[in-house]
C-alpha cells in the first residue's frame, strides 16, 4: 500500500522534467559564445589531448 501514491509523484515529477520549459536568456547566451572567441575569431577551447597525460608514460613504454 502506499505505492500508487509515490508512483503518481513520480509520473508527475517526470511529466513536468519533459515539458518544462524555461525562459531562454538569449542575451546572456550571446555574451557566453562572444567571451569564447579570441581575437582571430577561433574559439577558445580546452581539449583534454592538448595537456599532458598522467599515464602517458605508461602507453608508451617510457618511465
């Protein structure tokens, strides 16, 4: 007993997730992706392979 109960909540809360939607701040986006381009109009991204790897070493056989 008590399981219907819990189980609409649940239906309810999962509806709600699916259907939301929130107000889009489109100005904040805009200043987000500007802030992301540097100077040449490339964008600044951080890629994990362009910082040395920890086990590194260990992939190529070298101590």
């Amino acid at each position: 007993m008590g399981r219907g109960r819990a189980k609409a909540k649940q239906t309810k809360v999962a509806r709600e997730l699916k259907y939301y939607s929130p107000d889009t701040d489109l100005s904040a986006l805009e200043r987000e992706l500007h802030s992301s381009t540097t100077s040449n109009g490339s964008t600044a991204r951080r890629t994990d392979w362009d910082e040395d790897d920890d086990y590194e070493q260990w992939a190529t056989g070298r101590p």
